[in-house]
C-alpha cells in the first residue's frame, strides 16, 4: 500500500543525469554527523572512566550502568524513530538529536551526584544510540543501491577518524583542564559540526528530487514499494533488481534471525572492547598517552581499510566479508590479552581495528542489501533493540568482571571464542533468491 502523502515519480525525468548527484552531498552531511557522534561513543567515555569515578568514589561498573540503561533505552527509541525516517526523512530528527545532545553534555560538566550523571548520560546515550546512530544507518542506504558499499564507507571512515580524534581530544582536556571542561568542549563542538549542515542539506531520499539512487541514467521500473520507490534495473553484471521487503515479510526469512543474531552478538564484542581499550591497556602498565595513541592507532587504521571494505562490498557477498571481519576481530582479540607493551599494542591496534572497520560498515550493509530500501528504516528499527542491548551488555559484563576479578582475562577469553563461532554462522544466512519485489503491505 502506498504511503498517500507521497507524489509520483516522472519517469522523464529520472532518465536525465545530474551533472553531481546530490546523494554524495548527503553521504557527505552524514560523514559529518558521524565524527560528531564520537563524543559519546565508547572510545570517549573509556577516556572519561578514571576521572569521574576517582573524584566521585564510584566503581567502573555504576560508570557502565548509566551508559548501558541509556542504550537499551536507545534501542527501544529506535522502533518509533525508524518508521518515521522511512516517511518523514531524518532532516529535523537528526537537528533535534543533535541540538539535544549538545546542550545534555555540556550541563553533565555540572553533575555533584549520582543521580544526576544517571539522568544525563542515559539521556545522551538514548539519544546517540536510538536516533542519531540509527538515522546515519538508515540515510546512505536510501539514496544508493549498485555503489552502496563505497558510499557508506565515506561515513564509515567519519566514525573512525572521530574515533580516532576525540579520545585524543578529551584526554588533552582532561590532562589540562581536568573531565568537566572536556565534556562542556565537546557538547560545544557537536553543535558546531552538526547543526547547520543537518538542517541545511539532509533529504530524504532521491525520489523525492526526481533523482535515481546511484544518479544512474538508466530506465526505471514502475515504483510498486511504499510510498512510490522507484527501483532501478539492474546493471549487466547483476542477476536481479533491488529486493525491497517490509518487516513483516522480513521477519519471515530465515535470513533475518541469522543476521539478527550475528549481529547483535558481534555487537557484544565490539562494545565490550570499545569501551574498555583505554582502561584495559592502562591497567596493563601502559601510559595514559600511551593508550590514547593506541586508541587512535586502533581508529586510524580504519580509514583506508574503510575504503578497502566498502569496494569489495559492492563486487563480494556480504555474508562472506562479514565471516572475514568475524574471524579477524577474534583474532585481534587474542592479541589484546598478550598486551604487555606498547609494541604488542599497536599489533592489537592495527589487527583488530582493521576488522572492525569491516564489520562496522557490513554489519549494517548487510540488513540493506538483503532486504531492500523501501521499509529499511522500520526494519533497522526493529534490529536496533536487539543490539543495543549487546551494546550495553558487553561493557557491563566487562565491567562486572574486572569488579570482581580485577582483570579483564575471562570475558577476553568469552569474546575471542564467540567471534569465530559468529564467523561460521553468517555464512549461512543465504540471501533469499527469486523474490524480487514483494508485493507491499503495511505491517
């Protein structure tokens, strides 16, 4: 059923080439957001661990719990603010978020209580994981189809290099002006990277300009998907057009409860180091300097690996990368719990961050390429719960064995197996072949 608030598409139209096709100039915004996003993201709050907890006399764990509460609470967030991407677009939502989100970090740099670093982090955190993570996941997709690997790896690489700068930033704060100016700062510097290129030139999706995804100049098929999709041909060297399920008929596929799994554990994983790296390798004897320059070799890496991945997205099955990342990461796992030295930590840094790089930009990839543009945003919507709550699971679990142990080496041991197992099982998440277009329903 068509969504009756959208018009129809010339097909006239369509066939005429832009000289620039705007997507890149979203793909752009959106690299934007993503470094601005890394001010809240696990890289950044590992840096902010020691400070706050030594001052205020709390346990890594009650750090954690904040920013694990507000993350299942972003990931129930996401089931209401996919559908609205899907019919509205993510311009004013992700303004919103992130006008929000600023102003909440930099009144965190006041807190005296508990209750009062809860009610802000969680919020921030909410914020981060159930709408701005989640539109940045939905938007490239929308706009690209045959070059959706390469596009979403410009944004990709903006999460890695923010990933790589703001812990570096933030310890310099801290060390210099201690954690309350270090978080005021980067609530004032999401603000200024994020708001005016949101709002200024963010859209929906190409239809709703008279363009085709990829600015392809090729003959279109009738739009049969909500709210009038046009999907293009396939080129030559593809066997088939766009898929272009609704949840409903997704969540009738094998496939989905495979990639759901497969990436809500990995999740697990990747939370669980991300945020600990910087504690872990401190405690291990290395400097603060020394773990903030290896955080950044760890996000570095992924820049031009970024590239690598996203290329070979658009020629190799996903499933078939993601097993690769998979295998990889749980290697660079290994590596992390034989650190003893700064040498063995760039090892980690380069092995690790490389796969990750890869499985962050396929893990979402993956959900678009095999279910299509049309109802993406409801669909990652519905995923988003599910990983967020590995999302906050694998720290706390982190946290919660370092508490008692005062190590991190079980929960190593726990993430090092479970990322080859993972490997094997997204293998067979085969694609479902001959369903080119469902017929569309509400769901």
């Amino acid at each position: 059923m068509r969504d009756h608030t959208s018009r129809s598409v010339d097909a006239d139209q369509l066939r005429r080439k832009p000289r620039f096709f705007y997507g890149w100039i979203v793909v752009g915004v959106i690299a934007v957001a993503r470094i601005a996003s890394t001010t809240q993201q696990n890289q950044v709050l590992s840096v902010l661990v020691k400070p706050v907890t030594t001052e205020f006399g709390w346990s890594r764990s009650a750090f954690i719990g904040a920013s694990s509460i507000g993350t299942v609470l972003g990931g129930l967030t996401a089931l209401i603010i996919g559908p609205v991407i899907d019919r509205v677009g993510a311009r004013w939502v992700v303004f919103t978020g992130f006008l929000l989100m600023g102003g909440l970090m930099m009144a965190m740099s006041s807190i005296t209580t508990l209750w009062q670093f809860y009610l802000l982090l969680i919020s921030t955190r909410l914020i981060l994981q159930g709408v701005l993570s989640l539109a940045a996941n939905i938007v490239v997709s929308k706009w690209f189809y045959r070059k959706r690997g390469r596009a979403s790896a410009i944004p990709a690489i903006g999460q890695r290099a923010g990933a790589g700068v703001m812990p570096f930033y933030a310890q310099a704060m801290v060390s210099s002006f201690g954690w309350r100016s270090a978080i005021f700062s980067l609530g004032l510097l999401v603000w200024a990277m994020t708001l005016v290129p949101v709002a200024g030139w963010l859209r929906r999706r190409p239809e709703d300009m008279g363009l085709l995804p990829d600015g392809d100049l090729r003959e279109i098929e009738e739009a049969t998907a909500e709210g009038g999709e046009a999907v293009p041909k396939p080129a030559p060297d593809q066997a088939d057009s766009e898929v272009s399920f609704t949840l409903g008929q997704a969540l009738r596929t094998r496939a989905f409860y495979l990639l759901l799994g497969v990436v809500s554990l990995s999740t697990f994983t990747n939370a669980g180091i991300n945020f600990n790296m910087f504690p872990l390798l401190t405690d291990r004897g290395l400097s603060d300097l020394q773990g903030v320059s290896l955080v950044s070799i760890w996000s570095y890496i992924g820049i031009p690996t970024t590239v690598l991945w996203g290329f070979l997205a658009d020629r190799v099955p996903t499933r078939y990368l993601m097993a690769v990342a998979l295998f990889g990461m749980g290697a660079g796992t290994i590596v992390l719990s034989l650190v003893e030295s700064f040498g063995m930590g760039v090892v980690f840094a380069l092995v690790h961050g490389f796969f990750f790089a890869g499985a962050l930009l396929l893990q979402n990839l993956i959900f678009a390429n095999y279910f299509g543009r049309a109802s993406f945003g409801m669909i990652r919507g519905f995923v988003t719960p599910f990983q967020m709550l590995s999302n906050a699971l694998g720290p706390l679990a982190a946290t919660l064995v370092f508490d008692t142990q005062g190590n991190y080496d079980l929960i190593l041991v726990i993430w090092a197996g479970l990322l080859p197992v993972l490997g094997v099982a997204v293998l067979f998440a085969m694609p479902v072949t001959g369903h080119k277009r469902p017929e569309q329903t509400v769901v």
